[in-house]
C-alpha cells in the first residue's frame, strides 16, 4: 500500500 | 507511466475542461449539479494537500493544480457568476448522504491513521460518488445536453482507465494500492448505466440524451 511520495497518480 | 495512466488523465482533463468551457460559453449552468462539482472541489482540495509535502513530478504538480484551478473555476461559475441559470430545485441529492459515510470509512478503512492519509482515503471514498447529484439531477430532469453526457463520458472513461493502469502495474511492477482500485471499480460501475445509455442514445441517435 503506497504512502506519501508513493502516491505518484492523481 | 504507462499510456493507460495518461489516456486517463488526459480524460479526465478533456472532462473538466469540456464542462467549464459549456458553461462559460453558453453562459449557463442549466442542467449542471453545482453539487457533484462543489464535491470535486472537496475531492481535489483533500487529495492534493501533498503539494505542499512532496514534489513527485512537474507533471505531477502541474496536472494537480490545473485539476484544484478548474474545479473551483467551475464552483464559481455556477454560484456567482451564472447563478441566476442554476436549477437548484432539481440539484436536490442530500450530500450528507453521501459525506457522512465516506468521511466515517476514511477514519475506519485507511493506509495510516494521519491526517494526510485519512484526508486522502475520504478523497478517495468521495470521488466514487461524487458523480451522483448529477446522475440523480439527469434522471430528475429526465433529459442531458449533448455536450453534458460527453463531459459525463470521460469523466467515467478516466477512472476506467485508471483500472487499466492498475492492471498494468500489478503485472509489471507488483503495485498494488487496494483502496484506490477498490473504489475505482464502484465509481466506474455507477458509469455504466449512462455508459450504455450514452452508446445507444447520443453516439447512434439524436445527440441529446433524454431518459425513459
């Protein structure tokens, strides 16, 4: 499950 | 990035912009739920608070404000500038429907109990159904305007394509990020009635969608 800066969609 | 991730944010842009440009021109908001938009606003001003945390990409910071600049454009378009078109008799889904459930899965069902996360676990969660003031609106009224269901289109083609670039993603990269692809397929399930409606009414027939 990504976090923070994982979060790269929009 | 794959090119199923850019198809839909390019969809998704092509959405937003389709709608703030029917408005501005025609200089009306007849037939548009000032509801779904103001909870677009909701849904990109809650998702979008790690501009300030982290830098991901220029396209990344780019594509988010342009999302923030257009969704309150649109806010302010139909409840200033051409309030006097807004029907607000027919914009009349309860909203509290929609936020208390969502805000209280975003406390129960998140990655992180912080602020951020929680923040954008409800952006998540209220996106799915976002949409459904002016679904109900259409079905209140009974009819859309052509330029309406195309805005309607790719707004539900983009999360369609957001699916396929978790596909994608799962089998190059092993990313998976369950809530998101979760609530994705609830939002685009919501498209597919109008999905159909719109292949069968607008696209083969008389280019305005008007309901049984």
């Amino acid at each position: 499950c990504p976090l923070g800066a994982e979060k790269d969609e929009l | 990035m794959n090119i199923f991730r850019l198809a839909g944010d390019v969809s998704h842009l092509v959405a937003i912009i389709i709608l703030f440009l029917k408005i501005w021109k025609s200089k009306s908001c007849a037939g548009i739920s000032g509801k779904s938009q103001v909870l677009f606003a909701l849904v990109f001003t809650s998702r979008y608070l790690d501009l300030f945390t982290v830098f991901i990409s220029a396209y990344n910071t780019i594509m988010k404000l342009v999302f923030l600049v257009l969704s309150y454009a649109t806010v302010y378009l139909i409840y200033m500038r051409f309030r006097g078109s807004y029907d607000s008799e027919n914009d009349s889904f309860r909203v509290e429907f929609l936020l208390v459930p969502v805000t209280g899965l975003a406390f129960l069902e998140n990655y992180a109990f912080t602020p951020l996360e929680i923040l954008w676990t409800f952006s998540i969660f209220l996106e799915a159904v976002a949409i459904m003031p002016q679904l109900f609106m259409i079905t209140k009224t009974g009819e859309a305007e052509s330029i309406t269901t195309h805005y309607l289109f790719f707004l539900g083609l983009y999360r369609a394509l957001y699916l396929a670039n978790w596909v994608w993603r799962y089998h190059t990269e092993g990313f998976f990020d369950q809530i998101a692809v979760v609530s994705g397929v609830v939002q685009t399930i919501f498209y597919c009635d109008f999905f159909y409606l719109y292949v069968t009414r607008v696209l083969r027939g008389s280019g305005k969608m008007s309901l049984p």
